[in-house]
C-alpha cells in the first residue's frame, strides 16, 4: 500500500434517536446523530411498525372493500337477472 493517500479513521460516536450510543471509527470523525439502528430497527426486533402518513392505509382499504362490494353486488345482480330471463323463458 502506498503512504499517505488513505484517510485517517478516527473515533466516531453515533447516537440513534432511540437513545443507543454506537462507538465505532469513521474518516468522518465526531459525533453523529441517526433515525434508527439496530437496536430499534424493525427487522431486527421482529417488531412491525407501521408509519401511515396522511391515511394512505385507511383509504387504501376503503378503496378496496368499495371494490369488492361492487363486484359482489355486479355479480348478484347478473345472477338476479339470469334467473328472471330464464323464468320468462
């Protein structure tokens, strides 16, 4: 390896917003703040944690049985007309 064309590592501290401090070496050096570790990440707790911004699940899910019912009342009302054709008949 050639001299003096790496970067220095130095000792960093990276503090999680869940509270858990990491001290590890970096070229960046200092403190460092971050959202999530591994600590509180939810792969690695097992632990699912839903962030819904603005309702997006619940309209989802409105969206969704809307589309069912319709379906589901298409259908009744094909079968209610076949019956009476056929009684007609």
């Amino acid at each position: 390896m050639k001299k003096e064309i790496h970067p220095e590592y130095k000792s960093t501290q990276f503090t999680c917003a869940c509270g858990n401090v990491i001290e590890t070496r970096s070229t960046r050096g200092g403190q460092l703040k971050i959202d999530i570790c591994s600590s509180c990440h939810p792969f690695f707790t097992g632990k699912q944690k839903l962030m819904d911004t603005a309702g997006k699940v619940e309209r989802f899910q409105r969206r969704y049985s809307q589309a069912a019912q319709d379906a589901r009342s298409a259908k009744v009302a094909k079968s209610v007309k076949n019956t009476k054709t056929s009684k007609a008949k």
